[in-house]
C-alpha cells in the first residue's frame, strides 16, 4: 500500500470519517482523554497522569552510546546521563508518586552493569524518592530490578493499561512504548522530523524518551494495525508539543 | 622547454610512425625525466595527450620485462594510477589497452572500482597486474589490508589524473595521506601528476610530492639539479568566447535565461556539436525544456546529468561518440575527463562562476590543439551580465582563480589512522612523520596527532570511559598500534571514503499492478495499489520534500506528476504537456561565486571605460543607478536602506558568493534584532544581502553593525542553534568513523537514520563536550565550506571604514533584482517551530 496517495483519491480506509480524538492544548502541553482518564503529553517526551500523579517515559535506552562503543563505535559517553538527568528535572518539577519506565529502560541486558558510578547513585536516589516501576521490555529482561524498585510484565493504573509492547487488536486505554514513533510535518518547502506521541483515543503510543533514540515514522505500516483509523500525532517541538492529523505527515 | 632528443624505443618509435604521428615534446620530456628517477607535475590543456604522456615511461619500462618473461611470468605492481572519476578508470584502461596490444608490450593492466567483483579483487591482491587503474576510495582500502606493503612495494610510478580536482577536497585529503604510505613501502616511486591548467601551482607540487616539496628544487636534491618539477604541454590557441547581447529584454533576476533560448538554439544549430553547460540539475531540466519548445527543425539535443539514471547517460555518451546528437544540455557531470565526441561549440547558460571552471568547461570543445575552442556565454540576469563579462576577460588574459590550498580535515586523518591500523601495525611516531609530511597536514601538531589516535582508540572523550573497549590497541612490545580485532577493521573497511552524499530517492514509474479485467472477475470501482515500475533516475529527496502527492515536476525532460513515496522509491507518472509544471526552485549551484571573480566584476561595475562593451540595457541600469544611488567603488561596500510596501529593507552589496553571504545575512539579521530592529527575514544572492523589518533602519550605525566582531559572540550563539551545524557534524562523525553508515552485524541503518540519530549525538555532545575534536572538525569544515567564514572575515575587513550609506526614498536599480528573489525566507531556526506551528494551526482551526 502507498504510503502517500494523490490527494484527490481518498485512503480507501479512511473513506468513513471518524472525529479527531478528544484533545487539548494547555499552555505547552497536550491533554487527551482516554477511558476518562486525562493523560499529559509533555514537550520532553514524557506522560503526565495526574489522577494518579503518575509520571510515564519509556524507552530510555540507557547505555545505548557504551553498547556500540562495546562494538567500534565510539558513541558519545554522555546518553545516559542526559536521559536521567531530563527523568530527574520532571520528577523535581511535578513530584510523581510513581515513575513508570515502560520497557526498553537500557538498550541491552548488560547495560546495568556498564552503568558509571555517578550515573547509578544519580538513578538509584531516584528510585528511592518515589514507587519507581520498571515495565520489561524486549530489551532488558529483568536487569533494571538489582538497582530498586518493582518489575511488572503490566501495570493497571486505574483504567489505563501501561505495557511496552502494544498488543494486536482493540485495546481501550493502553499505554505503550516500544515503536519510537516519529513525525515527519513538511511546510515552505523543507520537512522537521521530530519525535511524537500517537494516539487515536483508545490507544497511546510513547515516544523513546533517551538521548540517543531515533525512531520509526508514523506513517510506517507497523503502525497501521494500532490505528486502524488513523491517529493524531503529538509532535515534540522545542517548548510545546504541536498536534497534527497522521494524514498531514509524510512518510520517509 | 628544449626539445629532448630523446629517442624511444624501436617499437615504440614505429608504433607512432604507423599512425603518422609524432611524440609530442611533453610526452618525451616525462619519458626523459622518468628515466632520470624523477616526479613531475604536467599541465596540460585538454586534448594535449595527457594521459599517454603519463603511461609512455611506465610502458617503455615494462616492455622489456614482458619479453623476458611472457604474460605468465610473475607480477609485481609497476605502476599505479589513481582518477577521481570510476568511469575514467574505465575508459583510460580502454585508450591504454589499444596501443598496448598494437605494440605487443605483453603488459597486464586491470581497473579496481567498486565494481570489481570480490574474487577479482583477491586474484588482484595475490597477483597484481603490472598496471592498476583504480580510485583513491579503493586505494585507502588496499593500504587497510594485511599485505599491503607486499602489494606494493615493488611499486615504480603513480599517475593520478585530474589531480587539480582531487588536491583541495577532503578525498584529497585521504589520498595525500595514502600516497605518504606508499613512500614508506616503495620509497623511489615517482609520481607523475596530470593537471588542468591551475592557478597555485606550487601547492599542487607540494600536494603531489610532500609539503617539503618546491617547484624548483634546490640543487642538489632527489627531485633533480635544480630544475623544474612543472612540465607544460603548449597551451591551445587561445579560446574565442563570446557573450550572448541578447537582443530580448534581459531580466532583472532569475536564472532561467529563458529569454535567450531562441538566440542558443541559433547557435547549435550553426554549430556541429555544442555542449550546454548550466550550474544545476534543476536549470539543465529547464533549459532542455525550453529548447525543445523552440527546436523547429528537430534537431537531436539530449540531457544528460547525475540525478538521471546511468543507463540513460551511458546512452546519450555513446550517441555523442557516434556523432548523432547536435547538442547536450548538462551540468558538471560532463566538466571531467572523458571525452565523448567531436564537440565544436561550448555554451555555459549563467553565471560561469568561476574562470578556472569556465577554462575546463571551454576546453571541452575542440579537441585539436590548434584550433581556437569557441564558447558562447549566455547570462540569465542582469548581473551575470557583469560576471560573465568579468570572466571572459579574465580567461583571456588567462588570469585564473583557484581553490586554495586547505588544511586536511582531522575526521580524514582519523579515517586514515583507522585504516593504517588495519592494515600493517603502526608506530606512533612514524605515522606522525608520515602525516606531516604531506601537505594537506604540514601544520598538524603532534598534540593534535594524539587527539586524532585517541579519538580512533577510544572516541576522544574526556570522561575516559571507553578506555575498555579501544578500537586500536597498542603492542605491548612493540608499541605498535593495530585495530582491536577482525570485525572492528571490517566495519572501518565497509565505510572508507569521503563522499557523502545527499540522500536521494529513486524515481519509478509507477504502474497499477492487476488493470487487465479477468473474466469471472466483477471491475471493481476501486483502484489497484500502485506499484513501482520503471526507474528513471534519482533525485534529491529534499526536492521531493517539497512537493505534494500530485504536484507536477520536469525530470529527464519529462513532466511527471508525484504519486507519492514509497521507501526509496518517488513513483511519479507521466503529466501531459499543457500542464504548468512545478519547476525545480533554483536554489543556487553547487559553486559559489570565486573571490577572484568577484573582485573583477566589482572592479568593472566601477570601470566605464571597461563598460562600453556591455548591452545597453545593462549600462543604461548601471547609469539609472548612479543617478538615484551611487555605484560604489570595487573596495568600498554600499549600503542602501528604503521603504516599501508596509516594509523597511536593507540592502548591501558584497559581491562575495551566496554562502557568505547567507552567514552574513544571518548574522545581519542578529545584530540588527539586538538593535531593536525586529528583522523579519533575509535573503542572499551571488551579489547582494537584503534584509528586512518593520522599522526604518537608516538610523542604525552602520560601523557597528559591520563590525568583525560579528564573527566572535554572535556567530557562536548562531552555530549552536543551526542546522548547518548538525549537518556539517553528521558528516565528520561519519567519515571520522564514529558512526558507521555501514554495519557489521544485522542491525543494518539507513542513511536517514544515521542522519537523525547523528544530530541527537551533536545535541548531547555539545552539551557535555562541545570542545571535542570532532566539534571543531566540523566547525572547521564550516567555516570553509558552507558558511564561507573565511571569506566573510576579509570583507569585513575589507570594508573596515570604507561604508557607503544611501537612504533611499524607494528602492534602487541594483536593489531591484535582490527584490524580486525576496521571497518567504524566515529567520532560521524560527524555521523548523514555523513548520510545526502550521500543521498545528490546522488542527485549531478543526477544533474550534
């Protein structure tokens, strides 16, 4: 299937129009509501469910730069750092009771062990300031767990269901992580690429919240079975998170 | 130069009899001089037999060893030869081939592209022909393997051709160094370096021979008692050029040169075979177009550029060399090299840019030495009237301008390092000789050496943690350094090379897969998926970008509507005719105005005797401009201010190339923000920098807005935000091998998204290491290339006291072009929220 289609010939699934998900921009960020639960999409990269004072990032990939050093490519040492350090100012500046890291939280199992020190204390005094969960990802196994706090395969938080990887098929207030999704808006010639959240108002998609997380274009067919009818893209800009329909997107 | 005496030998003697020709005294000096042991740099026009003169020493040195030994004796590499061009290998070993078998010399030559299948490349490696023609890409992988000083040092001669093209690029960089190694294992080879005619001539010799090296060596030295390194085969006649007077109205701006078709179209039909050169793919797809349009009598003109696909060029190359085709529309993808027929007429569409260019372009016609090569010049604007006058005149005074000689780029060296590492195991203080050496890095130091071998063994940071997984590591007896194991000097070998290039896509045609209706099979009313047919060619994925799924554009010369994207694939289909095609916008050609060029049409716009050959339209507007402003003097820098529409606007007139000028205007726009001007954008062309507000701006102090220290505080704060930045970052970090756009393992990446992910590692880079060597690489690589700074830094230099002011009631003659290319030109960095912000506005707007 085509990625973009002359304009004039509709997406043949799309032909049936269903209304935008229910959202709304509030100052620098973006509310959905899911399952009547209101969820924050925060210019970071990060989700704020303030029902629950829950704070949501996924992905974190930490040690990704020392996992291809390990292999020849001598990445800059500085990713895990940064991602912590960004987790770190959110959880300053809103004071969660619980922090969920849904999955992917190192970009290998080994990665724990290649934690530097001052990296590892930075972490560990913030597991211990609040109920820290590691969601599993296909990534890490259950390395995160000699470091503090909870893994859990899924965790119900009200009724939103946070896993890492999404499941196939209807699922009503799901949270998850793993697709790194990605928008691409173009405009005066020229196109941004930039991270987003995904969400069709049953279903959210994160964006890969470490440093050195690239990601996978909304437009790609994996996204499709997620969203059969399309999604919103929740794009990171610089202070603000901007929506845009999926349609209005390009494909790589 | 004397004319040698030198016989050749017997064979070689009648080889040329037979064909009624006679060695030219070049082609016998080099021989002379290959004799004596020496390296010789030969300048030569196109045309002059070149390339013979530098395989004639090698040819007559390997004859005797062939009739000794018969094709199958054992071989050992005699001679090397190194084009920037794959297709040039090619076609030289081609041209050898014929004399070599005519002379029976019984001498192996092979090419080594990245063409070469692997088993050759092995059977190469265990026996090597006599004669390698091959790519300095391919040479920087032979010094990365095992056996390389086996290989190669039995090494007699290096040919590098076109080398004036190589020297002042970053593959010249990477080649410098290789050649450095070569020394090492085969110290007596001599070099033979075949060159256009350039400006700096010594720092070609010292490119070629060693940054030690001179033109005339002292005596006595290993180069030759005191005699000249430089070879010059007699120039051509002198070329007769003429600039288009168009009798059509000549526009103010643009660079279409539309109005001038009908009188170039008369001119190729006058002529047997006229190259048409033009600065970008974009103009080469307008200007077929627009000949085709007036082309009455159907006359055979073709297209040929680097986006269309190879076997489309392969065609038109070889229906020039069958003599079938009256004219060619191209870009610089014909500028180099190879000659494809009996080209009469060289006609450069715009601006030439710079003279050397305009020499080499107009060198490509008429192939015979002692006919004057014609070339028509056929400006687009008004003041690419003045350059293109400006540069015929430099051309026949034979004045040139030339690319400076620059300092090697340090990501090539870490390249290098690497490859050195994975070939025969290194001493540090050797390799830092070696390096030294060559010209390119004569100034590096031996601290900045380390930084380099620390970047390669650990990635350079000062947080020392990768000191546990060192790509190179150090004997601990030998002190010799060598890479870490198998399938880290693998990963170095898949990604050697400088050459990155922009992304592009390729254009299919596509078809509907399953339209033949089945009986049984009710039509369905819904279409069938498109699916990617026939490949067209490439283009740059920027372009596409920019348009929409069913905008029309010109490719091949056609017209094709976008369907839409698909992986790397851009499928289009073919648009009728009468459709207004969305034509490329023309975003400048790849090569800036030169300074040299520069400085002369400043000198003519201020010179009215020098003037009475332009058009009359173009004096009565340089006139109309002295009367309602003033024509500055060629060092003085006007600056006009005036209102229009609802808009302030301030205009000067640097003549300095559109790269430096875009930095200008850039940071124009900053100061003039800190001025409280509130800037809303600019633009910059070859000529000028307009920029505009909502306030008047003839009250700013000029001297303070031009002041050099713009290049200290602001430019800083400006490079931390751009772009440029990232880009230029991007491709040291590639080429530097910090990321590798080619993969060992399964994880394979694709260029896009070692693009992103590289600008997510400058983000965290510049916050945590911003001094890394890496960070200045690429600083230093902009202030050369992309941003021009060293330009910028002497006008402003230039200009210190020297600022004309004219506030204006409306805007002026020379104003006028600047203004029509005013278009939507946000302040950068703006840019990027600006696109964002649209596609949310939208969403607003279906929201409330």
């Amino acid at each position: 299937m085509l990625s973009q289609v002359p304009k004039k010939t509709p997406r043949l699934r799309r032909t049936v129009a269903r209304p935008l998900p229910p959202l709304a921009i509030v100052g620098a960020n973006v509310e959905a509501r899911m399952c009547g639960v209101t969820v924050t999409a925060l210019p970071d990269g990060a989700l704020w469910v303030a029902e629950s004072k829950a704070l949501i990032v996924s992905d974190l990939h930490l040690e990704k730069g020392s996992s291809y050093a390990l292999r020849g490519q001598m990445l800059p040492p500085y990713d895990t750092h940064a991602t912590l350090t960004r987790v770190a100012a959110l959880m300053e500046a809103l004071a969660p009771e619980i922090v969920v890291s849904l999955g992917d939280s190192f970009h290998d199992g080994a990665g724990v062990a290649r934690l530097a020190e001052r990296d590892r204390e930075l972490l560990q005094s913030m597991i211990a300031r609040c109920d820290w969960v590691w969601v599993e990802g296909n990534h890490d196994g259950r390395a995160p767990e000699t470091l503090g706090g909870a893994v859990r395969e899924v965790l119900h938080l009200g009724a939103l269901v946070l896993r890492h990887e999404p499941t196939l098929g209807v699922a009503p207030g799901e949270i998850a992580g793993h697709l790194h999704p990605c928008a691409k808006v173009a405009g005066r010639g020229r196109s941004v690429r930039r991270r987003c959240f995904a969400t069709d108002g049953e279903r959210l998609v994160m964006p890969a919240f470490g440093a050195f997380t690239g990601g996978l274009n909304l437009r790609d067919e994996a996204f499709d079975p997620l969203f059969p009818d399309g999604a919103m893209a929740l794009v990171l800009g610089k202070a603000r998170v901007l929506p845009a329909p999926q349609e209005r997107l390009l494909s790589d | 130069m004397d004319v040698p005496t030198l016989a050749l030998p017997p064979r070689f003697e009648a080889w040329f009899a037979e064909r009624g020709w006679r060695p030219r005294a070049h082609q016998l000096e080099l021989v002379r001089r290959a004799q004596a042991g020496l390296s010789t740099l030969l300048i030569a026009p196109t045309g002059a037999g070149k390339t013979l003169a530098g395989f004639l020493p090698s040819l007559i040195e390997l004859a005797p060893l062939a009739d000794e030994g018969g094709l199958r004796r054992s071989h050992k590499l005699h001679t090397l030869y190194i084009s920037p061009l794959k297709a040039l290998t090619t076609d030289v070993a081609r041209n050898l081939e014929a004399p070599a078998h005519e002379m029976q010399l019984g001498v192996r030559l092979e090419t080594r592209t990245g063409d070469t299948p692997p088993h050759k490349r092995q059977r190469q490696r265990a026996h090597p022909p006599d004669i390698l023609l091959t790519t300095p890409e391919q040479l920087c992988l032979l010094i990365a393997s095992e056996h390389a000083r086996v290989f190669f040092e039995d090494l007699q001669a290096v040919v590098i051709d076109e080398i004036h093209a190589i020297a002042p690029t970053k593959r010249g960089d990477l080649l410098a160094l290789a050649l450095a190694r070569l020394r090492r294992w085969a110290p007596a080879h001599r070099r033979i370096g075949l060159s256009a005619t350039v400006a700096d001539e010594e720092g070609l010799v010292r490119w070629l021979l060693g940054a030690g090296a001179s033109p005339r060596p002292p005596t006595p030295s290993p180069q030759g008692e005191g005699e000249s390194v430089i070879v010059r085969a007699p120039p051509g006649a002198t070329p007769v050029i003429d600039v288009l007077d168009s009798d059509a109205r000549i526009p103010w701006a643009g660079h279409t040169a539309r109005h001038a078709m009908p009188e170039v179209y008369e001119a190729i039909k006058r002529a047997r075979l006229a190259l048409v050169f033009v600065n970008t793919r974009a103009q080469a797809e307008m200007t077929f177009q627009e000949l085709w349009r007036v082309n009455d009598d159907g006359l055979p003109i073709a297209l040929h550029h680097g986006s269309l696909d190879v076997q489309q060029r392969r065609k038109v190359e070889a229906a020039m060399a069958r003599g079938e085709l009256r004219a060619v529309v191209c870009t610089s993808t014909l500028d180099l090299g190879i000659d494809w027929g009996d080209v009469d007429l060289v006609i450069q569409i715009g601006a030439p840019k710079g003279c050397a260019r305009l020499v080499q372009r107009i060198g490509r016609a008429n192939h015979r030495l002692d006919e004057p090569s014609r070339a028509l010049l056929a400006p687009s604007n008004r003041f690419e009237v003045l350059e293109c006058r400006a540069a015929q005149e430099a051309v026949l005074e034979g004045a040139l301008d030339g690319a400076d000689a620059r300092a090697g780029g340090l990501d090539c060296l870490a390249q290098h390092v690497m490859g050195c590492a994975c070939g025969e195991p290194f001493d540090a203080d050797e390799l830092y000789e070696e390096v030294a050496s060559t010209a390119p890095y004569a100034d590096l130091t031996r601290a900045q050496f380390d930084r380099v071998i620390d970047l390669v063994a650990t990635g350079g940071y000062a947080l020392r943690s990768y000191d546990r997984y060192k790509r190179i590591v150090q004997d601990l007896t030998t002190g010799r350094w060598r890479a870490r194991n198998a399938s880290v000097a693998q990963g170095h070998r898949m990604n050697v090379g400088a050459i990155i290039e922009s992304e592009m896509l390729d254009v299919r045609l596509a078809m509907r897969a399953g339209m033949r209706p089945r009986p049984g099979v009710p039509k369905s009313d819904a279409p069938s998926p498109m699916t990617p047919g026939r490949r067209l060619g490439q283009i740059e994925e920027w372009f596409i970008e920019g348009l929409t799924p069913g905008d029309t554009f010109i490719f091949g010369g056609q017209i094709l509507r976008l369907i839409g994207v698909r992986e790397s694939d851009a499928l289009v289909v073919r648009a009728t005719a009468e459709q207004n095609p969305k034509i490329p916008s023309y975003a400048g050609g790849k090569f800036p105005l030169s300074t040299f060029l520069a400085e002369r049409v400043r000198q003519l716009l201020h010179d009215p005797k020098r003037q009475k050959k332009l058009p009359q339209q173009v004096r009565d507007w340089i006139k109309m401009q002295k009367r309602r402003s003033v024509v500055p003097a060629p060092d003085d820098l006007l600056i006009e201010t005036f209102p229009r529409g609802l808009k302030h606007y301030l205009v000067c007139y640097p003549f300095e190339g559109r790269l430096a000028h875009q930095t200008l205007g850039m940071l124009l726009s900053r100061r003039l923000e800190r001025a409280g001007k509130k800037p809303l954008g600019f633009l910059a062309s070859e000529y000028a920098v307009a920029v505009w507000g909502l306030d008047p701006m003839g009250d700013v102090d000029l001297d303070v807005l031009f002041d050099e220290d713009m290049l200290g505080d602001d430019l800083e704060s400006w490079l931390a935000e751009s772009t440029l930045m990232k880009s230029m970052f991007a491709k040291c970090a590639v080429i530097a091998g910090m990321i590798q756009r080619k993969a060992v393992a399964a994880d394979k990446q694709t260029g896009r998204q070692v693009t992103f992910s590289a600008d997510l590692i400058f983000d965290v880079l510049k916050q945590y290491e911003p001094d890394h060597i890496l960070m200045q690489a690429a600083l230093a690589d902009a202030g050369e290339g992309y941003m021009d700074l060293k330009r910028l830094g002497a006008l402003l230099r230039r200009i210190k006291g020297r600022l004309v002011h004219r506030d204006l009631p409306h805007v002026s003659p020379f104003a006028a072009p600047v203004m029509l290319e005013v278009g939507r030109v946000p302040i950068q960095g703006e840019a990027e929220e600006a696109i964002l912000e649209d596609a949310a506005s939208l969403i607003a707007e279906a929201m409330s």
